[in-house]
C-alpha cells in the first residue's frame, strides 16, 4: 500500500485569494502607523488558513490540517463516518469525533473511494422479499364474502339528501327534477 495522498479536500481558493488582496489593500495604513500591524495579520492568518487546512485522504488513513499543525488517524482506529448538517466527522474507536475539514457529505463517496474501500458493503444481506400484506380477517368461504360485501354496501351508502345538489353536481343538472319535501310545523293560535 502507498503513502501517496489520493484526494486533497481543501475550501475554496476565493478566500485566501480574498485575504491576500485585503493584505495588499491594507499596506498603505502601514504608512500612518506600525500600531496597525495586527490589523494585517488577521487577513494574513486567514489566507494561509484557507490556503493550507483540509483534509487528505489516502489508502492507510487521512490527516487534518490546520492553520498551524495536522493530524493522522489511521483508518483501523476509525469506527464509522457521521454526517452532522453540513459537515462531515470521523468517529474513531474510543466514541471521539474528529471535524474532516473541508468535507461536506456530499464529498463522502470521493472520500470513501479514496481510502481504496467500496461503497457496498462486504456482507451479503440476507433479505427476504417483500410480500403484499393479506387482509386482518380473511374470508372462509365464498358466502361470507357475498354477505360481508352486501352489508357493507348498506351501511356505507350515502343517505338521500333533500338539498338540491345542481350546484354541486353538474350531472344531477341534466336529470329530471326531483320532488322537493318541505315540512311545516303546525303553530298553536291564541
């Protein structure tokens, strides 16, 4: 096995690219005071962070690198890799999580690739295929089911409606009118 760096995940080159003109924006202060140093060193600090933290991953494990130093985790100490919003961790062994700098879940297959590992998994699945599911109470003889259907039609239909429905149902419209039942109430006289 190499010791070769297959992928570099690094964040966008725009950033240092944006800290260094801020650098060279910001020499003509350096004409008022040297007291306004510190204020180039931020943009400084930035560019080189964003030039030199990532992450590289090869076939033996990956190193984290940042502003001022690196990491190398093997991937026998790994444990499994976990996506939390837009990030993407390394748990290892002892339940401790370390950032992969740079990499977003949707870089995971790059990532997974790189370390020589496929993305299927090794273990055939013993699944079994799945079967339409067979009704609660099955019927156990043809009249049952005649029967069940012939009450069902009756409890399930609608009751008549007095309403006239042309509004709604444009199709009652073309029928012939149905006889409207108006009920009164006999008032008692005084």
């Amino acid at each position: 096995m190499s010791n070769q760096i297959k992928v570099k995940f690094r964040r966008s080159a725009a950033l240092a690219v944006a800290g260094a003109i801020t650098v060279i924006g910001g020499i003509p202060i350096l004409a008022e005071s040297v007291w306004f140093l510190p204020l180039l060193l931020i943009p400084l600090a930035i560019a080189v962070w964003a030039w030199r933290a990532g992450t590289d991953v090869d076939e033996r494990g990956f190193t984290v690198r940042a502003l001022f130093g690196s990491r190398r985790v093997l991937w026998e100490a790994v444990d499994g890799l976990v996506s939390d919003g837009n990030r993407v961790h390394a748990r290892l062994a002892n339940a401790h999580l370390v950032p992969l700098d740079a990499v977003r879940p949707a870089d995971l297959p790059r990532l997974i690739s790189a370390s020589g590992q496929d993305l299927e998994s090794d273990s055939p699945t013993d699944a079994a295929p799945i079967l339409d599911e067979e009704p609660a109470n099955p019927p156990t003889s043809p009249t049952d089911t005649v029967e069940d259907s012939e009450d069902t039609a009756e409890r399930d239909a609608p009751e008549p409606s007095t309403e006239d429905s042309t509004a709604l149902n444009p199709a009652a419209a073309d029928s012939t009118p149905q006889p409207q039942t108006t009920a009164t109430t006999a008032q008692p006289t005084k």
